[in-house]
C-alpha cells in the first residue's frame, strides 16, 4: 500500500543485515509474511531501547528477524533467549545470529516453549509473544507469574485478521477462539496494564503492574 511505503520511508532503516534476513527469509521459508519486518522490527528495538531489559525472552523465534531486532536495543550486559519449536529452522537461524554482533548475547532454544521455560531462569524483564496462536492462553500463565513487577509482555497477531470480531468461530478455528479467550483474559486481568496497536496484524503492549 501507498501509505505503507510512505511511512517505511519516514522511518529508521532496517540495516543491511536485516534487509538481507528478510529477503531470504521470503525467498527460502514458507509463510516468509511471518517475520516481523521493517515497521515491527524498528518499533521492537525501540521497546527494548525504552524499556532497557536485562532479560528477555521470546516465544517464536521463526527466521531470527524480530530476536535481531529487539538484540540490536539491548545493553551489553542484557541477554534474550528465544525459542523455536520447529528444529529444522535451527541451522538457518543460528546462521544469521552468527551474523550479528550481538550474537554473544542471544541464546537459541529448540522446542515446544512450554517444555524449555520452565528449565529457564525467571525474573523476565520483557516477553515477546509470537508462537502458537492456540497456546496464547497457556504461555499468558506460564509467564506472568515469572516476569519482574513493572516487566512488558509483548502479543503479536492478537487482532488475527479482523477474525476476533467474528462471534461464533468454528469449532475448528482454534487459534481465533484461543486469540479472543486471550484478549479478553487480559483485558480482564487486573494484575496488569494492557493496549492493543493495530499494527499489523495487532500488537499488544502489556504492562505487569509493580
């Protein structure tokens, strides 16, 4: 669109490297439309720029775009993990985190991240949510109770294309229904502060009050 490019025009560059990961992640993996690109990536490195976490942990790794982003943001005694449950993705992520100079601080994990976080040392500072949309509800409570008072946690995809509106999903249609069960636990929640940008495919920004 237009305006899209309009406002990838008024925004920080993505860096080689990034503009790179994103051109092969379109030309060798399915659903290449997954990584976060250019306007998510800047906004993530910005949070983490904003919010200065020392660590921070993602859920969904997919091609390593949004971990550079968000690694590009970090102090130098900061670290992320991030974890992928798809172990044939593995080497084409480790390749591009070896390109990056702040590899050192970012530690891949293979596996179902309802498995491996709990092996994880807690007190997150920040949370970026981006893996099984039928599991949004189940990593919400794995890891609120493991996040710092006044830690973010980050959702992606929670406004699925317009299907939250819809209010009879098909049975079928697990990650829409787990989507509203989602939203409308933590809108609920008053444990915590919560907005929704209707970035994308919607972004929620939430807030665990101290």
């Amino acid at each position: 669109m237009e305006l899209d490019e309009y406002i990838l025009r008024h925004i920080d560059a993505e860096g080689e490297l990034l503009h790179a990961l994103w051109r092969d992640t379109q030309l060798r993996l399915s659903y290449g439309q997954m990584a976060s690109g250019h306007l998510q990536g800047r906004l993530l490195k910005m949070l983490v720029e904003m919010i200065k976490p020392l660590r921070v942990l993602e859920l969904g790794t997919f091609s390593g775009y949004s971990a550079l982003c968000m690694a590009e943001g970090l102090k130098p005694e900061a670290e992320l993990h991030t974890i992928e449950i798809f172990d044939e993705m593995e080497d084409f992520i480790r390749s591009w985190i070896a390109r990056s100079p702040h590899a050192s601080q970012i530690h891949l994990h293979i596996g179902n991240a309802l498995d491996i976080v709990p092996t994880l040392k807690g007190g997150w500072d920040l949370v970026f949510i981006d893996a099984d949309k039928r599991q949004y509800t189940d990593y919400y409570h794995m890891i609120l109770p493991l996040m710092n008072p006044g830690g973010f946690i980050i959702a992606d995809n929670t406004l699925w294309y317009g299907h939250v509106l819809e209010e009879h999903p098909r049975e079928s249609d697990r990650q829409t229904i787990n989507l509203q069960t989602f939203n409308d636990l933590v809108a609920s929640d008053s444990r915590v502060e919560k907005v929704i940008l209707p970035l994308r495919d919607g972004l929620t920004i939430i807030r665990v009050k101290p």
